[in-house]
C-alpha cells in the first residue's frame, strides 16, 4: 500500500504516538515499509509494543536525540490533542515539515485502498469498527482494520490485506470530512462534542457532508437525525422498514440473540458474545455494510458472534 503523496522510505515523525489510535496508524506506515520514530508526554502497553518492534518512541523529555530524529523526518503527524505551542509541534513548523494531522494521515490511507469502511457516530464506533473487522476476517478479506481501541484477537491493528481498509471516523472538529470513504455507516447522531459546532444543525450537515462523499452509505432507521441525511441503506430494531433488522430478539444472559431480515425476510440468526442491546445495533451494522460486498451471510455471522469486546 502506497500513502497518497508519499514514497515508501518516507521518514515520518509521530507527536502523541503512544495512544491506542495513533500507535496503530504508526504500526500501518511501518508495516507498509515507511520509518517512523515518535514522542509522548506518556509512557503505557502501546509504546512498548512499539518499542518491542524497533521504532525510536521517546517518552516526556525532549532530548537533543528527538530533535534530531524530528530533523531527519519529512512528514510530523500531531493529535487534537497536542497544542500548538509544545515545542515540537513548534519546530515542526519553523523547519518546515508537511504537517498531517491524524486524520489527514487517515485520509490518505483510505484513497490506498479499492475499498475503505469508515465507521461513524457519537457512539459505538470502537466496538462497530472491532465487529466489521471480524466479519471481513472470517469472510477471507483481505484486509487492514485501524481500531480505536483493543480488540481481544485483532488488537488495534490488523495489516495483511490491501483490498479492504476499515476505520472509525470521528465528528470532533469535523474531522471525519477529512477522511473519504468509499462507505460509511453512521450508528446515531448525538450532541456530542458541541464545542466544536454552532448548533444541532451544523452537526447534522458535517455527516450530511460525510455521507454525499461515498458509494455506499448505511444509517440507523431507528435514529431521526440518520434518516434526514437521505435516502440510504438502513439498519434498525424498531423502525419496521428498516432494510436490515434485528427480530425476535431474545436476551441470553447479558448478551443478545436475534434474527436478521434482509429487505422483508427472514435471513440468518446471530447470537452475540457483547454485552448490550447497542452491540445489537452494532452488529446489524456491520452486517449490512460487509454484506453489501456480495460475502456469504453464514461467514458474516461467525465473525460477529466470534467477538466479545474491546
């Protein structure tokens, strides 16, 4: 997998590498043989499997070593969270460095591949992106999952295949417009991180915007603010027209078993190892969108009721 605008031996530096997200997005550009070397005010579990596979990761001090491993890069790729004015990101900027924030480097990754699912919403992206992984994993895809959070077999990185590439896309700072994918789901739309918007109305046309970008578009039936971003594919519990639902639900424990209908009918049951009805929503989501590539439902459901968390 080629990054758009970069050639592989491309040398990027990472300020905030040691979260879960960004350390997999670094394990990704390693992996497709670009080199990587990061800083982080906080040391945990991701920088030292970092560290295990040979990456320079550098923790709180920034030392005569880091500014010259930030010298020898091209490309710094920074988090929201990061502030202007850590010095870092400051010589970032006064040596001239192209500067990608995460998900500018997400975009990117995304046009390397034919198709890109990105996963949506104010809640539940971890577990959905998580799920839809297992499903193109036990369809045979080939694939690469970018996950926000640790998935008991995948982790938060899965690199072994070039024709799929599944990630979650975040509305903070609208920053799933910067990550065009060639389909999207979209779980619900709360008012979740408001800071960043003018109004409920705002909000809705950033995912209004995110789902015009793709081919191929899934959105909650049971969630009014999804269905007025158009006319798409839906999934739901409630809403009867839903074009992929959850029926005959049953509690087992505190987890779910149901039956999915495909348009009207009865298709396959899915007895899930997550706990909560959300994860029932989840579940259908990332059906319906692997589903959509043609992938036999009977491979689809093991993946799903193979997973148990993140």
């Amino acid at each position: 997998m080629i990054i758009q605008g970069f050639e592989r031996n491309e040398r990027f530096f990472f300020i905030g590498i040691g979260g879960i997200s960004m350390s997999a997005l670094a394990e990704l550009l390693c992996v497709n043989g670009y080199f990587v070397a990061g800083f982080d005010d906080n040391d945990g579990e991701c920088v030292a499997k970092l560290k295990k596979n040979g990456l320079p990761v550098f923790i709180k001090k920034v030392s005569e070593r880091v500014c010259e491993e930030l010298s020898s890069s091209s490309v710094v790729v920074y988090t929201d969270a990061i502030s202007v004015n850590h010095p870092l990101y400051q010589m970032s900027i006064e040596t001239g460095k192209i500067m990608l924030s995460r998900a500018e480097l997400l975009g990117r990754i995304c046009q390397g591949f034919p198709y890109s699912i990105g996963i949506s919403g104010s809640h539940g992206k971890t577990t959905c992106t998580a799920m839809t992984a297992r499903a193109l994993s036990a369809v045979n895809a080939k694939f690469t999952a970018h996950i926000g959070g640790m998935d008991g077999a995948l982790g938060n990185f899965y690199g072994l295949g070039e024709e799929f590439f599944v990630t979650e896309c975040c509305e903070y700072k609208k920053n799933l417009l910067k990550i065009p994918c060639e389909a999207v789901v979209v779980l619900n739309i709360d008012l979740d991180h408001m800071e960043c918007y003018k109004n409920e109305e705002e909000l809705i046309s950033v995912f209004r915007e995110f789902c015009k970008k793709a081919k191929r578009v899934f959105v909650c039936a049971d969630d009014e603010k999804c269905l007025s971003l158009g006319n798409y594919v839906t999934f739901g519990i409630k809403n009867q027209f839903s074009d992929y639902r959850a029926v005959n639900i049953k509690e087992v424990g505190q987890s779910y078993q149901f039956t999915v209908q495909e348009y009207g009918k009865d298709l396959c049951k899915i007895r899930l190892k997550a706990k909560g009805l959300c994860n029932v929503y989840n579940a259908l989501a990332s059906f319906a969108v692997v589903r959509s590539y043609g992938f036999s439902e009977r491979e689809i459901v093991k993946g799903l009721e193979e997973f148990s968390g993140v």
